[in-house]
C-alpha cells in the first residue's frame, strides 16, 4: 500500500492539485447555470398545472434524483452518443467536459426544479392578489413580487445544492477528466504517496466549500434584509443541517 | 359611476353572491355590512376580478366589462381603475414602505423613477407615514402596515378604492389610527366601498350603507336611514346583535 507517509508530500501536492481548481470549478458553474435555466423549464408545468408536459417534469425529476449521479454520468456519456448516432449525428468530436456538465446541469436541475417549486409555493397567496390588484400583468407579478421572494427564501437550499455539486464533480475522474481528483489519481500512482494525496484534496474541498458557505450566508444575509429575522433562523438550521445531514438532505422539499 | 348588474358567483355548489345589483355614485363613500359568510369580500373580489364572477357585468364610468366577453385586457384596464386594501394588508414583503407604493406608479403606470417617488412620498406622508419610507414591512405595525397599504392604493389615484375590512386583523388599540386615515380620505372625494365591522365608523363616514345577508343586498340607503329605520326584520337583527357586541366590547 504506497510509501511511507511524509508529511512534507501534502504541502507539495496542494498547489499541484490547485492548478486543476479550474476545471472543478468551471464544471460547477456551469453544471448550475445549466441546472437553473432547466431547473425553471422544468418547474413552470408542474407550477402551472401544464397537462402532459406536467407529467414528463415529474418523471424527469424523479429519473435524476431517484439515481446515482454516477450512473447517470455513464448513461449520459456512453449512451447520448449512441442515441445521436441514432439520428446520424457524429457526437465522437464532443469533449468530455461537455459531457460532465451537461449530466450535472441535468442532475442538478432535477433539484433546483423542486426548491424553485417548494419556495414558489411558500410565497403567500396574497402577494400575487396585490400585485394583480394594482394592475399587474402576470408575468409582472411573477419576476418582480413572486421571484425575489422565492430566491431569497430558498436560498439556503441552493447553497446545500452548489456543495453538494462541488463534491458530486469528484465523480468525473471516472470518465477520465482531468479535474481535481482526476489529478490526485496520477499524483498518487506516479508517487505511491495515496494518503498524503487524499489529504491533500481534501483539505482544498474542505476550504472551498466553507467559502462558499460564507459566500452564501452573506448573500442571504443581503436578500433577507427585508426580514432579517428569517435570515438568521434559516442560516443556522443550515449549519445543524450541514454538520450532521450531509449527504440526505439535497434540496427539494423545504417546509 | 360603478354599476354592477347581475352578479353571480358559485364556489363549487354553493352560490356566494346570488344576482347583486348595485349603484355607487362618483365621490361616494359606501359601506358594505352584513354578518360574515355573507358573500362581501367575494363581491369587493370580483368588481376587480380578483374572483370571475360566473354571471353579471361591472361597469366603472365607460368601462363595461360583462364576464361573457371579459377578455384579458378588459380585466387589466379594470384592474388599473381600481384598487384594493386588504384585510390583511398584503404589503410587498422584499419591499419598503415607499417601493410598496411606487411599485404600481412605475410598473403599472410607467411614471417615470422621480415622479413615481414623488407621488410616493406625498401619499405616504398623507396617511402620516413620512418617516418610515425606507422601513420594510415587517419593521411596522399592523396599524402602520396598513396605512402604507392605503398609500399604495390612494397613489394610482384610482376611480374607486376597495377595502375590505381594513381594521379586523388590527389590535384593538391600533384600529383608530387606520380608522382616523380612511376618514380623512373620504373627506377627499375618493369613492370608495369599505366593507367593516365598525358601525359607529360606517354611520358616520359613509353616504351609503348596503347591508348584505346570504349572498344578496338585503337593505340600502343612506346611513341615518338604515340605522335609525332599517325596513328589513334581518337588518334590523343584525343591527341589534352587532350593536349589543359592540357595547359588550367597550
Ligand atoms: N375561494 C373560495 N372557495 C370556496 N369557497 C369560498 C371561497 N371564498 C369564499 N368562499 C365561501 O363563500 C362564502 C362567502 O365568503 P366571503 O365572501 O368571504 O364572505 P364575507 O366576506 O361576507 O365573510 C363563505 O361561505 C366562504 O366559505
Ligand atoms: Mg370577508
């Protein structure tokens, strides 16, 4: 099992694994822009009672929470190009990358579908009735009154769901990308040095997330100065939530 | 003038409002009573088609908008002649107290930023408020909540305001202040229909009371008519029950 551990190998790797940060986070970014254009396709049947297309929302949502990401990326990776091949498309020129986060915007809609829905459905009756009362047009009422409150009160969620993205974009070493763990992979085969490796990586996701997560508590801090009290109650429960309900609570269903 | 014809409305098998027919004169201020159940909040809900009335026509001056023809844009033109105070306020929550009143004047009536404030800010320091502008909603009281929500709606200068039991979700100590602003209000030629539960109010600020039982106006006329001569036995009960709580509650 590997060399003996040193000490000293942990700090060489850590600027060595920094370098493909990048690639980490360019697949979180745009696996959750993606996830949020999908995510609100995907929601608006289902919020306004859509026939046919309601129900093909639900089983897209059931599909990709209701499966491990990881297969998901197999399915997405091996089985699309057959699919385009299919309809004589040549999809064998397509990077991997594009792969990766079209899986993880798909993934990641799934749950964004579900938190844009719940906080939707949180926002009180009667603000849309006032909005429609003054003479508003419904899209109006939508993206000026309905809209900033859903965000701003779903906001822990999201932030449950970029982490929970950031760590879940571990899994595309398993198509070969060359992201963090990807790199931890041959930094630990070309130096048997696996322990102070996994270490090493740890330590960066670890940091990555707490910013994140500070990033996010100022951000709701900022959304919810309307009611400040709210901002503080959510942003604990999510500390508790965090520390001893990592991986269960994903997104989705809040209230 | 605001006529309405005919209105009817069902919620499932029960009809709400059975035909209510009913004349407001412009600058009049009208009260709505009648014991709860009774179909009043539907009818203020449907002059503004908040609820589509299943029969009947509103008219507001040369607006006519019959619910067999109410196409969308007739429903919006009716929307931006009226507006509404809530039971309970239905302030914009992400919003302050000015932006709650500039809203409509920028979104609705495309008014230009520093104009829309202006306004704001007039009808905000008319219902006593001129200090809180920057407060959000849930910085205020009930009483202070709701005499933005009179702002909001005084504002758009609209052909009526509705108000639909502006002071029942307030504490006891908190209805004069509310009560004190809509009086002032009426004495401004709004027109405005208030549906209440304070009959000292009513007899005192309307031009015209309606009472209003089991879906349909049971009695109309001007205040010292109703109150002092209802013609009806079920004003009449009403009258005496509401006025003994009244007495039960001082
Ligand atoms: N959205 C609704 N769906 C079903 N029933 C309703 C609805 N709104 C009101 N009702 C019913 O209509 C009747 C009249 O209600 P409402 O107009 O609120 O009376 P009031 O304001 O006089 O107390 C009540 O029996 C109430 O339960
Ligand atoms: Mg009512």
């Amino acid at each position: 099992m590997g060399r003996r551990f040193e000490f000293g190998y942990i700090l060489e790797f850590i600027p060595k694994l920094l370098d493909y940060l990048q690639i980490t986070l360019l697949i979180v970014a745009a696996s959750i822009a993606l996830g949020l254009i999908v995510g609100l396709i995907v929601a608006l049947p289902r919020m306004y009672h859509i026939p046919v297309l309601k129900r093909i929302s639900a089983v897209y949502v059931s599909f990709f929470r209701g499966t491990p990401v990881l297969i998901q990326l197999f399915l997405i990776y091996y089985g699309l190009p057959e699919l385009l091949k299919g309809l004589s498309i040549d999809a064998s020129k397509v990077p991997v990358l594009a792969f990766v986060i079209l899986t993880y915007g798909l993934h990641s809609g799934a749950f964004i579908s579900e938190a844009i829905r719940a906080a939707v459905g949180a926002v009180d009756r009667g603000q849309v009735e006032a909005a429609y009362a003054i003479g508003m047009s419904g899209f109006e009422a939508f993206t000026r009154i309905v809209l900033p409150q859903a965000a701003a009160v779903s906001l822990p969620v999201f932030a449950n769901l970029v982490i929970a993205n950031l760590k879940d974009t571990s899994l595309a070493f398993t198509l070969g990308v060359m992201e963090m763990t990807g790199k931890s992979q041959t930094l630990g085969m070309t130096t048997q040095h696996f322990i102070e490796v996994y270490i090493a990586l740890s330590l960066i996701y670890f940091v990555v997330s707490m910013i994140l997560e500070r990033l996010f508590l100022l951000a709701e801090r900022r959304m919810l100065k309307y009611q400040p009290e709210l901002a503080g109650h959510t942003s604990k429960k999510r500390l508790l939530q965090g520390l001893f309900l990592p991986q269960f609570k994903k997104g989705g269903e809040q209230a | 003038m605001i006529k309405l014809s005919g209105i009817r409305k069902t919620f499932g098998k029960q009809e709400v409002l059975k035909g209510i027919d009913l004349i407001v004169e412009q600058g009049d201020v009208v009260a709505i009573l009648g014991p709860s159940g009774s179909g009043k909040t539907t009818l203020l809900r449907c002059i503004n088609y908040l609820e589509r009335p299943n029969e009947g026509e509103v008219a507001i001056n040369q607006l006519k908008v019959n619910v067999k023809r109410a196409s969308k844009q007739d429903i919006h033109t009716l929307r931006k002649k009226t507006a509404m105070v809530f039971q309970n306020y239905n302030l914009f929550k992400h919003k302050t107290a000015l932006e709650n009143v500039m809203e409509g004047l920028v979104i609705v009536q495309k008014l230009p930023k520093r104009q829309a404030r202006e306004l704001a800010v007039q009808a905000l320091e008319k219902v006593g408020l001129g200090g809180k502008l920057d407060e959000y909603p849930s910085r205020l009281s009930g009483g202070q909540q709701q005499r933005v929500g009179i702002a909001r709606a005084l504002a758009l200068n609209p052909e009526v305001i509705l108000f639909d039991e502006p002071t029942s979700a307030l504490d006891p100590e908190l209805v004069g202040e509310v009560l004190a602003v809509i009086r002032k209000i009426a004495g401004e030629g709004i027109t405005m229909i208030i549906v209440t539960h304070e009959m000292a109010f009513a007899r005192d600020v309307a031009s015209h009371v309606v009472f209003m039982d089991g879906g349909v106006v049971v009695e109309e006329g001007p205040p010292h008519q109703l109150f002092g001569t209802p013609k009806e036995e079920r004003t009449r009960q009403f009258l005496k029950r509401s006025i003994q709580e009244w007495s039960y509650s001082i």
